[in-house]
C-alpha cells in the first residue's frame, strides 16, 4: 500500500514537470519584456526587476517581496545597471523547474561554454545581484561605524570643554 502511494506521488510529480512552461508562458514573459523594453535593448535597469518579475504570470511570476530570492538568484548586472532578459529568464526557468540552488546559483562553472555567442555585443558584467547586495551591506556598516566614531568623537569634545570651564 505504501508503494503505491509513493509510486502514485512520483507520477503526479513527473506530470507536473512533464507540463512544465509552455511556449505561451515564454510569449507571456517576452510580451511583458517588450513593454519594459520596447527599442529591443534586451536589457533593463536593475531597480526594474523585482516589479518585472512581479507583473508577470504564472509560473514564471514571482510576486513581491521577491527581492531577497532574485539576489540569490546571483544575476550578472552589465554597466550603467542593466540586466540582460535571457539571463532573468533563465534563473525563473531553473527556478520553476525546483533545479534553482540559491548556494550554487547562476556561476560560470555550469553555464554552457557559449554563454556570451548569444548576448549583444554591449554584454559586459561588472557585478551580480549577490555581489551588489554584499556591496550594499558593507557600505551600510562602513557608515554605521563612520557615525559611531564621528558621535563619540563628539561627546569627547564636549566632555573636554565642560571639563575645561
């Protein structure tokens, strides 16, 4: 009885991921692109994407708040903060398809070897999601400490004139 439950389970799973995204859901997403993109750019700036991926459909939607799993995501970002359509689209399909690993994520080691042969020639990344995020932390701590230290400085300086008159 557990084996056919189990079997039963197997098989619906394998369904599920036998119907997987369809050419409309493809349509869908470079539907929605063309509206955020309409000189064909392919590229959209960075403070776009999380209302990108949120304005889409089913399955590919990931509604808001999906900025923390969009930087696990690890997305290439090219200069003045673009990020590249096919590499979005990719990330949502291996997300949808549960082969999404957010300690792996999109690293060169299992991209295909070509990974460029179909990018604009403008196709340059300077960063990632998770990298820019990290940037973000740091620089917030950087300025934490910056305001510490400023503030006690200040309080020395006060103690010191009281101290003096």
């Amino acid at each position: 009885m557990y084996i056919a439950v189990i079997l039963e389970n197997f098989s619906q799973i394998q369904e599920d991921v036998q119907q997987g995204l369809t050419n409309d859901d493809y349509d869908m997403y470079y539907e929605k692109w063309q509206r955020l993109d309409p000189s064909g750019s392919q590229f959209i700036q960075y403070n776009q994407l999380s209302d990108f991926v949120d304005d889409l459909e089913p399955p590919l939607r990931i509604p808001k708040p999906n900025k923390l799993l969009l930087v696990s995501m690890d997305l290439p970002i090219c200069e003045d903060d673009r990020i590249h359509c096919v590499d979005i689209l990719d990330s949502l399909t291996k997300y949808f398809l549960g082969i999404f690993d957010a300690s792996v994520a999109n690293t060169e080691v299992d991209a295909p070897i070509d990974i460029k042969k179909d990018r604009p020639k403008d196709y340059h990344p300077i960063t990632t999601t998770s990298q820019r995020q990290r940037e973000l932390y740091l620089s917030r701590m950087g300025l934490k400490g910056f305001r510490t230290n400023v503030e006690r400085k200040n309080r020395e300086a006060i103690l010191k004139k009281a101290t003096i008159c």
